[in-house]
C-alpha cells in the first residue's frame, strides 16, 4: 500500500420506425392508431302502396282507369323517346370509361409499372471538388490527427483486448493506457494498425498502473506523423473537443462533444495486484467514447491532443476501463499535461514516480464529519511517513486535510489528484483541522 492509498476507505442504439403518413417524432416510433374520417350517406325513399293520388285538375275520367283519363289526349312531344335517350346515355357512358381506361394505362406505362424508354433529367452534379473544411471545424480537426491515433490489439494465453493509441514519435513511440496492454506484460503479443492500414508488432516500453499509461514501441517504422500535444491546463468548461480512437474494434472513428467538467477524481481499479487503485484527475467529457477508445486522442478544437481517453461511467457503477458497457454521454479523459510528464519517465526509464506529501489517509463523508471536530468532510490522516513532507511540516495523525493549495478536498481521491497535479519537489499548501482549528502549511513533495 502507498502513500495516499486510502485506509479502510469510507465510504453503450436507439432506432426508428418510418413515420405514419406524413408525421412522425424524432426519437420515437409514431403511434400505430390512425382515426378513420366519418363518412356520410343520404338515402332517397320511395313511393309506398298509398301513395295518395294525382291532383284533382287531371281526375276526368278514363275507362278502365282508377284514376280516369285526361279530357284530351296530350300534344305529342318532338325529339327521342325516352327509351332512346336512355340507351343514348348509356354508350357515352360506356365510351368515357373505355377512353378513361386508356388513358389511365397510358400514364401509367402500359399498366406493368415500367417507365421503359423514359429519359429523366435528375440535375448536375453540385459540389464535384468540395471546399477544404474551415478552420476548426470537426472535419479540419479529423484530418490532421487521424493518421496519428493507431488501433492497439493485444493478444495473451488467456486473454486478449483492443484499444488505441497516440503517436508520440515519427519512429514508433506510442502512448496508451496501462489496462490496454497490460495482458502483454509477461507474455503475450501486441500488433498496432496505423491509420493507412498497414501494420506493425510492438513491445512495451514501460508501464504505470497508478496513472494507467503505458508507452509502446512500433517495430521496424519511420516517418510517422506525431501527434501535436496541447495543453490540459488550459482547456475550459464547454469548450468543444473530438475523441478519436477505435471503439470495439472500428478504427479512425470520430466523436464531438464538449468538455462538461475537470479536475474530476475518477477511480477506475487496477490490473497490477501489487499497485493501488487507480485514481485518475479526469477530464469529463460527453464525447462518445466506447471500449476500445481507450487510450486514443481527446482532441481540441486546434487539433492538439488535451486528454487520453481512459474511461467511461456505465449505468451499473462508477467508471469502467477495458470493460464492455456501452456510452451514456459520461467520459474520462487523462490530462495531458500530466501523460506528457509521466510518458517522458517510461521512455526514459521504464517506470514513473509520482509526488506524495507521506500520509496514509481514510475519507470523512458528510456524514462522518458531523461527528468530528470542525465538522467538514475531508481526508483523515491515519499515519505519517518518518522523514516525509508532512512530517516535517508538523502534520500529525488524526488531522483532517481539508483543502490542497486552496482548493477544497471532501475524500482521499481529491487528496491523490490535488497532490499529483504537481512534481517531486514542488511545495504545496495544505490546509487541516486539529482539535476543531484550521491551520495551512507548506509541504515539500516526496516520491513514491
């Protein structure tokens, strides 16, 4: 167990369906229920058995005639019968169907459905040669970091994964997460796929389970164009970012989102039984990142990596790494002003080392903290390092550590990423209660 490592801590599709006539709702499947217009009917009656007879002015009688007869015959009509206007109207109504029906078959291609012979003019091409995409747009920042990110495939006797990387060096110095090639560390394989395709073995270089970075080596390449490296530090809440990498397997994906917070301690468990928990200082961002993402680019909107993508939180817990959940908006990303420093170690040495103040330190919830001298959450110190930082600037057990350079710490993973927010041998401000009295003091870092 090391310093800082807490003590008894106290504690991923939607589809559609096509739209019913003429409406549907985004993100929805349109109702099934269709309402049916009411039609209406108007019926004629007829003339029933006492129909009441003709009017009197035509009552003269006839023989033979209920009714009678008229007193004179009537003056014959000129013109056709009425039988032969009725077979009249008959075959112009016969002959406007057959014309109507030829006409209808002719529209319709001859009544097979086919537009044989048919010329239709569908228009000129429109934007043959595109323009080139605008400065800072998400296409602009894909082209010029995309043959820098690599897809990173490990295999083992037992086990296998899939991740990505960023290209550090135009000779093949590679940097990814440590739970990516982990599986490779005492045997196994590891092969990366570069943007163009090609391929190439690699081997690790060096590995840092309490950061989870690791840097490999591509064998056998030159001329690869390295990433460009930003500055973490600088970036801002809702400021525009792109993830790039190779989630489950699909090479040179591209995602955008935003930067939704920082400084954010993720805890995200460690392949190496010998090391602590990893606890990341992360950058969160609601660019999709998925497993096999990890370890591929979070860019800005300059095209510089700010962030190495490490984690996601997952509906069923807290973060994930390597695992098999799926993207609810929720990422992590490493900043990338700390990888830098750590990637530098690796290369140069194999290992990295990791600032400490010499505590071991158990985390005061809120509802611990009600019960404790100076009632604020915090990290409790349980024992000191003889010779340490904290030592020599007078802390003593069962302090509570409450704010690291000013800013508030409320458990022992805000008190890991505080502290490694700077180097061995930086001086940082801690503030802690003792017996209900709040002092500050200068701690000189240690290394792990």
């Amino acid at each position: 167990m090391t310093d800082e490592e807490p003590a008894g801590h106290a504690g991923g599709d939607s589809w559609w369906s096509p739209p019913a006539d003429d409406a549907w709702t985004a993100g929805t499947t349109p109702s099934d229920s269709v309402t049916d217009a009411a039609l209406g009917a108007a019926g004629g009656g007829s003339a029933g058995a006492n129909a009441s007879p003709p009017p009197a002015a035509a009552s003269v009688g006839l023989a033979g005639s209920p009714w009678g007869r008229p007193a004179t015959p009537p003056a014959p009509t000129h013109g056709m019968g009425t039988r032969r206007v009725l077979a009249l109207v008959t075959v112009v109504a016969l002959l406007a169907s057959i014309i109507g029906g030829l006409v209808g078959a002719a529209l319709s291609g001859g009544g097979d459905n086919r537009d044989t012979g048919r010329v239709v003019d569908l228009g000129q091409v429109v934007n043959r040669q595109p323009a080139a995409s605008a400065p800072g747009s998400v296409a602009a920042i894909a082209s010029k970091i995309l043959p820098s990110v690599v897809s990173i495939n490990v295999k083992a006797a037992d086990s296998s994964d899939t991740g990505s990387g960023v290209i550090l060096s135009s000779d093949g110095y590679i940097l990814t997460n440590n739970h990516v090639v982990s599986a490779a560390a005492h045997g196994g394989s590891i092969s990366v796929v570069f943007y163009a395709k090609r391929s190439a073995s690699a081997r690790v270089v060096g590995r840092d389970a309490q950061s989870d970075l690791a840097v490999i080596k591509a064998q056998g390449v030159t001329g690869l164009r390295r990433a460009d490296l930003g500055s973490s530090s600088s970036l801002r809440v809702g400021d525009p970012v792109v993830a790039i990498g190779s989630p489950l397997g699909l090479t040179g994906t591209v995602t955008a989102g935003i930067v939704s917070a920082k400084d954010r301690p993720v805890p995200t468990g460690s392949d190496d039984s010998s090391s602590p928990s990893t606890v990341i200082d992360a950058i969160q961002t609601d660019a999709a990142i998925n497993p096999g993402n990890s370890g591929g680019a979070l860019v800005s909107g300059t095209g510089a990596v700010v962030g190495i993508n490490s984690a996601i939180a997952t509906v069923g817990g807290s973060a994930l790494s390597g695992g098999q959940g799926g993207n609810i908006g929720v990422g992590f990303a490493i900043p990338i002003d700390q990888a830098r420093s750590i990637a530098a170690e690796l290369i140069a040495t194999g290992r990295a080392t990791h600032p400490v103040i010499g505590v071991r330190a158990q985390s005061v919830d809120e509802d611990l903290a009600r019960g404790m001298p100076g009632g604020r959450p915090g990290a409790l110190v349980v024992s000191i390092s003889a010779g340490s930082g904290a030592a020599q600037a007078g802390i003593r057990k069962d302090d509570l550590l409450t704010a690291i350079d000013g800013q508030a710490i409320a458990s022992v993973d805000e008190l890991i990423v505080a502290i490694r927010k700077h180097k061995v041998g930086d001086a940082a401000k801690v503030t802690y209660v003792r017996n209900g009295k709040q002092r500050t003091v200068s701690v000189k870092l240690g290394r792990d």
